[in-house]
C-alpha cells in the first residue's frame, strides 16, 4: 500500500522519515524511486505486536487475558471497563467481541447466538495494554464477551445487559450482486495513476455475512468500507473494467420498546452523541428554515423518540416528495417539496438540531422485479436502545416503484426496515486521498455517500469513466 505524500517528514538521499499508517500487521517496507525501481524489503516490526511479558500475574500468556469487567449501567450504550493483560500499547486492529442474537434464533425460537466485533471508533474511549474502555455496541445481548488481538483472543467473560428495546428480527435474504466500473479513452503522460475508489455493503446488525465473492482486478488494498484499484501507465488502447460480485444478507427487523423507559443520562454521552448531532456539509443541522421546522414539530416533548415520531409527522404533512428531481435540502425545504434524497437529509438535520443522534443512509431498494433503484433512508440513536431505522419515503408511501408492503401499514417504516434495503453508506465518507496535488471525480450513481470514486495524477490527461447500476443476479 503507497504511502499518502502528506505522511512524509523528511526526504534525502540517504534518509528518510514519514508517520507510519495504521496497519494490522508488521509489513515489509520498500522504496520505490520514480524511474520505478524498487529497494530491497526490509520488515517493520511493531513493537506493540510483539510477544510481550507485563509483570504481575500476566507473566503465563502472550495473548490477551481479561481480568474484570465493570459497567455501571449495562445498556446499549453504556460504558464498559475491560482490565486484564497484553491487549496491546495501541487497538491496530484489535477488537472487542460481543454477543448478539443469531437470526436463526430470532426467527425459529431456537436461542442460539453469535458474535459481533466492535469495529466503530466512536465506540472505544481508551485502549492500553491493561485497560480497555468501550461502549456497549448497538445489538450486543447478554452473553460472553472477549477480547481479540493479533496474539490470539481472551477467555470470555460473561456480561448481563438490560433490555430497553429490543430488535425482532422477522425475515432474512441474501443477495447477489454485481457492478462494474470501465476506465477509457485515457489521454496521460508516462507515469500516469489513476485511483478508483469502490464502495463496499456496510456491515451492521441488520445487515450481515458481506463478502466479496469475486474482484475482477486485484485491489490495491481492502479494508471494511472500501476497494480501492489502481491503473498505472494506463494504455489508451486499452478499456479497464473492473467488476466486483457481492453477497449480502438483509434482515427485516423492528425495534420494540415503551418510550416511556427511555432514560437518556445527562452527563457522560457516548461519543456518538457530539458526532452525529453537528453539522456537516451533507448535513444542515443549522440551516434557520430546517430548525424552525424541527422546533415547532416538536411542541413541547422532551421524549426523543416522540420527538423523531412528531417531526417525521409533520414533514409527511408539509412535503411533497418528487423522486427524480435534482435539487438540496436547503432549497427543498424551503419549496416543501423535492428528492427522496433531501427529505431524508432534511430529517435527518431535524433530529440533530433536536439533539438526537442520526445519520443518513444511502444504497439501494429491490423491487417486486428484483431490480435495484438507488434509494435513502436513515436511522436515529437512543441511548440504551441502539439505532432505530425509519424509511420517510416508504412511511409517506412515496416510492414510485413496484414495491408490495411487508408491514401492516406504511406507518411501520418509523422503527422497522424490511429486507429489500442494502445499505452502502451510513453517513458521509470521506476518503484518505493518495494524490494531494492530484484530481478527483464523483460518479453520478449516488448509491453511497462517499466523497470521491476517482483520484488521478497530474500526468492524466483526460479519459472517460462509467459506473453501473447494482445488478441483483440472485436471491437466497
């Protein structure tokens, strides 16, 4: 993997210095100049990954030990304090691993469950080699917890939750997918790189078991959200596709609870609570017109969960949605009127001016025809509950596609999702550019938040690029 030019301390010809990346295990680390030529490979050890033999009682095992775990208020959420031995100086990769139902025992009864590591930063507060601090993941249940390293995983410990919510899962399907990506027509100077950045089917407790099952080029590297494929010294002659195949299950699930249980403390939030009430330049939590809106939405409640409910009554009331049309949240809202795409950002920015954590999420919805459109909805946070998904276009039935109803009503779309939803971004990501004196591009197929889908350097002159829809070519 290249490292970013903006990681380079000192360059000289006979020393070098750069911060090294964030890595899962110890590399071998080569210069190559830009004639191309590479040194010989010299391995970069870390030493927080090295066997290590802490005093105390932790003298018997090179991996991880837990020792005690303590949690004052065992909720979704709530913070947990992991002490023991050899978790590592810094996480890395390192994760934290936690029970969460098995669909299977959702649906049939059968009380099996399985694990879920914790991957979200927002989630871990602190990582040494003895302690650990972390919050209670959305979709952890009571059962055994452990801790994993690259020098092997703990015993687990047993930790017993409370249920504020709790998710029925209801059905399950997976997919096959398929997209493609085409580079041509390439104008470039010798030395020519031109980036392509794939975003991959998130990850959650409602969307599960996502693989890649087939790449058609080599990535330059994976990690959990993204691909990312380069083409050196392109070839004009020469068309470039890329085509990667997915398999993804999807869980229709609803999330029950009595709001009158929701207790939301008023000190020491989870990070998720400042990351996803702010604003950004996806969402205009600050815009006047948005907050008057969301203010006289509310009245007087002081539930958040109530608060979510009335608000997205009130834009049900107020907006006309009008699915092709190209517009912003800002403009929508003040024409009451537009996308799928803004009305959900619009609510999104709602309940973050209302101080609940949300997020929008963009992928795609498969039809009755199995076809997928690209398609927005969102999730809301409550503390002790986790997320809780809401799909303002198909509550307000205003989906212009063959899409038969699941659920009762369309009013079940606040607080349950069915399996027709695959999810690709939650919130907006920004990707770590390798080029900063380079060029970017976005493709036009908006099934993701990402920020770029193309990096390209100097000496690329020109050429031309097409992105595909998402084929489903299977359904289990």
């Amino acid at each position: 993997v290249p490292v970013q030019r903006t990681a380079y301390l000192e360059w000289k010809d006979d020393r070098i210095q750069l911060t090294v990346p964030l890595l899962d295990k110890s590399p071998i680390i080569k210069v190559r100049t830009s004639s191309g030529y590479y040194s010989n490979g010299k391995i970069l050890a870390f030493k927080d990954k090295l066997p290590s033999r802490p005093g105390d009682n932790s003298g018997q095992t090179v991996g991880p030990s837990i020792v005690s775990i303590d949690v004052k208020d065992p909720v979704v959420g709530g913070l947990l304090v992991i002490k023991g031995y050899n978790f590592g100086i810094n996480r890395g990769n390192s994760q934290v691993i936690f029970t969460v139902q098995t669909l299977a025992s959702a649906i049939d009864g059968s009380g099996l469950s399985e694990s879920i590591s914790v991957d979200e930063d927002d989630d871990y507060i602190l990582w040494s080699d003895k302690e650990i601090q972390i919050r209670i993941p959305d979709g952890a249940v009571t059962g055994p917890i452990w801790v994993k390293t690259l020098q092997g995983q703990s015993k687990p410990q047993f930790l017993q939750l409370q249920n504020i919510g709790k998710k029925r899962f209801i059905t399950k399907r997976t997919y096959a997918l398929e997209s493609f990506t085409t580079i041509s027509k390439v104008k470039a100077k010798p030395g020519g790189l031109i980036y392509i950045w794939r975003k991959l089917p998130l990850s959650s407790d409602g969307q599960r078991n996502v693989k890649i099952l087939e790449s058609s080029v080599q990535p330059l590297y994976t990690d959990k959200q993204v691909t990312c494929f380069l083409i050196q010294n392109p070839d004009p002659a020469v068309e470039y596709s890329i085509v990667q195949k997915f398999l993804v299950q999807s869980v229709s699930y609803t999330v029950e609870l009595n709001p009158d249980t929701i207790q939301i403390p008023k000190t020491n939030l989870p990070p998720i609570y400042t990351r996803y009430t702010e604003r950004s330049v996806l969402i205009p939590a600050d815009d006047a017109s948005i907050a008057d809106f969301a203010r006289t939405s509310m009245q007087n409640e002081k539930n958040p969960y109530r608060k979510a409910l009335l608000i997205l009554n009130a834009l049900r009331k107020a907006y006309k949605v009008q699915p092709n049309k190209k517009d912003d949240p800002k403009s929508a809202m003040q024409e009451k009127s537009g996308s799928i795409k803004s009305l959900v950002l619009i609510y999104v920015a709602a309940l973050r001016y209302a101080g609940i954590p949300a997020r929008p999420i963009a992928g795609i919805l498969i039809d009755d025809n199995k076809k997928a459109h690209k398609h927005y909805w969102c999730d809301f946070y409550i503390y002790g509950v986790g997320w809780i998904p809401v799909d303002p276009a198909l509550y307000m039935d205003a989906v212009p596609i063959e899409l038969s109803n699941p659920f009762p009503s369309s009013e079940k779309y606040f607080g349950s999702i069915d399996d027709r939803h695959i999810a690709f971004s939650a919130d907006s990501y920004k990707v770590s550019r390798l080029l900063p004196d380079g060029k970017t591009s976005r493709s036009e197929k908006e099934w993701t938040f990402i920020d770029i889908n193309e990096e390209y350097s100097q000496e690329i002159q020109a050429y031309t690029s097409f992105w595909s829809d998402i084929e489903v070519t299977g359904i289990y």
